[in-house]
C-alpha cells in the first residue's frame, strides 16, 4: 500500500503535492492541534487576508489563514469558515465539508455554516448522506429559512437521480418545501433577508413545475423572482426559454436583457443570433453567436453557430473565403447534419448565400432540459 501510495504521489506536479502538504496540515485544526506558521508579523494581517480574497487567491488565503498573526484577531469558526470557502474553491469539496462541519461545530447557532457543509455534501457527489441532512432539516419544529431553502435545493437536486415517476413525487415535495421557505422569507425583517435567496428559491420552484409539465406555473415563479431581482439572468433565461413557443417577442425581451447584463448562460445569445439572422440583422448574428460559441463546447451547438456566421458574412461579403473555412468546420464536428453539407455543397457549387438553408437544431424544449441539467445553484456563493 505504501509502494503504491508512493507511486501515485510521485505522478502528481509539485504544485499539486505542495497544495496537499498544506491540507495535511490544516486537517490538524479539525484535532485542536494544528501548529501556526510564525515568521515575521505582518503590520496588518486583516488587510493582506482581504485582500488575497478579494482577488479570489485561494491559495494565498490558505497561506494566511495558516499564520498565527491572523489567526490572533479571528475566531477559529470563521478561520473554519474561510478554510472550507477556499477548499470548495479550489475543487477540494471534501475537505470543504470538514471544516464547514467544524465551523458549524464551533459556532452551532451560525445556519450558514450547516448551509454551507450541506451544499459541500452535494458537491462531493454524497447525495445520501445530503438528503439524510435535509430530512433532518424538514423534521425540525422551526428550521430557518435558509436550512429550509438548501433542504429544498438539495432534494431537487436529487430529484434529478430518480426514476420519472418517482421524481415527480420529489418535486411535488420540493414544491411544498420551497411554498414554506419563501413564505417564511417574506415574514423576515428587511435587513435579514438575502434576495439571492428569495430568487434562486423561485428559480428552483419554476424549474421543479418544467419538471412536472407545468409551464405557465414556471413562468409565474421565474416572473416572481424577477420582482426581487429584475437583473436576475437565471430567471430572464428560464423565463425566455418557456416563453419561446408561446410568445417569442416576450421571450427574445428577456434574453435582451439577460445579455445587457452580460450574462455568461449561452441561450440568450443563442436564440438573440439565430433571430438577427432571419431578421437580417446580419452583424448582429455574427456578435451573438461568436459569444455563444464561448460559451458551449458541445458540438451539435458550436456547428450550429458557426454555420450561421458562415452564412451572415456571406450576406455581407459575397465570396467571403473563412466562410466556407467555417462552414467545413461546422461539418466536421456535426457531421451528420444533412443541411451542413448541403449548404457547404452549394457554397463550393457558387451559388448564391440567400440560398443556404437556417435552422435551429437545438429546440426550445431541448434547450430547458439542458438548462435545467446545467442549472448549479450558486446560493451558497450568497451565504
């Protein structure tokens, strides 16, 4: 076992085994028995820390958090609190869970830090050991609004993992959850209250009602969590998407401005470049799509895109060379699309780019179930 344990540390970069080296010694906080760096104090050890934060330098916050100037001025629940927020950070979800356990362990009145080792338990792929958490939650007399709402994410989370039938019982049971949660939310005091958690809580109840076939009760919910926040860019996107069919010029609204805020979610570029293309909004098809080519790496969709600014730049330049450059890309990574090839067929043929065919090969049902699949709840970035 040692041999082999030898082997596999030898494969690692030495970046990779100094970050290990660290975990093995921050693990020691968990015993009571860690030893702090000493070194030369720091004049102010606060400001260094916030600053290593504020630049999201996980590695260099960890450094910190591991000297005792620092360690002198906050308490070990918040010093556990910032190990597991740079672990989680860093992709370590295990070791996230240990010391948000701990932070909760130190300071049990303090709901973000159970909220948070729940949300570490997801991420580490324990779903079992996080659904035991979040009925645990549900069968307290008065479990807070935020445990309510990461026992709610939690179970919709699972959902996901279930059979259909099955899972509509578990949205039905998320639905009852979140009912709960948001109308103790709207009982808080003004100052307690978090809108992310207020909007992510309505973003979940309108995606568990997509779940359940229920689309005017998701574009109600979406609509509500867009009165908290109008900037919200996960609901804009939901609530475009379940418009599209039944009212597109609502739908392409909220994509606007889901895009205006610079949103990183590709369907709102997506369906904003494929309608400037039949508009004939031809410079705009190409901006759109080239963002949404940023962000997507699946291959049905980056052809898809790269055939229509293929086809927008030859509307604007006749005999455009990277057109078919483009165009011969987009076949080779979709190589079974009909209409690809015979659009580059007629390209190399001469004829005449009013002639190549559009079409959107991703529908708007397809593209809510990807949303919903791709949807990651970032309440715990709230927290």
């Amino acid at each position: 076992m040692r041999e082999r344990m030898v082997d596999i540390w030898e494969t690692l970069s030495p970046e990779r085994r100094a970050l290990l080296d660290n975990l093995s010694g921050d693990l020691f906080m968990l015993a009571g028995d860690e030893v702090l760096d000493v070194g030369e104090d720091l004049v102010q050890p606060k400001a260094a820390f916030k600053d290593a934060w504020d630049r999201q330098d996980w590695v260099g916050s960890l450094a910190l958090l591991r000297r005792r100037d620092l360690r002198a001025q906050i308490p070990a629940h918040v010093a556990a609190y910032f190990r597991g927020r740079c672990w989680s950070s860093l992709g370590y979800f295990k070791a996230a869970l240990a010391f948000f356990d701990h932070a909760a362990q130190l300071a049990p009145d303090n709901d973000t830090y159970a909220y948070l080792a729940l949300d570490a338990l997801m991420m580490s792929g324990r779903m079992e050991e996080a659904l035991e958490r979040a009925n645990d939650i549900l069968r307290e007399q008065a479990p807070s609004v935020r445990r309510f709402f990461k026992a709610a994410d939690v179970l919709f989370h699972a959902a996901r993992h279930v059979d259909e039938g099955a899972g509509a019982a578990v949205y039905n049971r998320v639905l009852l959850v979140l009912d709960n949660a948001l109308e103790l939310d709207a009982e808080l005091p003004a100052d307690e209250r978090l809108s992310s958690l207020t909007v992510g809580g309505y973003v979940v109840k309108g995606l568990c009602h997509e779940h359940l076939g229920q689309p005017e009760e998701a574009k109600r919910a979406y609509t509500a969590a867009l009165a908290v926040d109008p900037e919200s860019d996960d609901a804009l996107t939901a609530r475009g998407l379940v418009s599209l069919e039944t009212d597109r010029a609502a739908a392409l609204r909220d994509f606007e401005r889901a895009v205006t805020k610079g949103t990183p979610l590709l369907w709102p570029y997506l369906y904003l470049a494929h309608d400037a293309l039949q508009s004939g909004e031809l410079r705009r098809c190409r901006d759109m799509a080239q963002q949404a080519l940023a962000r997507t790496r699946a291959p049905v969709l980056r052809a898809n895109l790269m055939e229509w600014i293929a086809i927008a730049s030859l509307k604007l330049a006749p005999g455009n060379k990277t057109s078919v450059g483009l165009l011969q890309d987009a076949q080779a990574i979709n190589p079974l699309s009909d209409r690809i090839a015979a659009n580059l067929q007629d390209l190399l043929a001469g004829k005449p780019a009013a002639g190549l065919r559009v079409a959107n090969d991703t529908s708007p049902r397809e593209a809510m179930k990807d949303f919903i699949k791709d949807f990651s709840s970032e309440l715990h970035l709230a927290a």
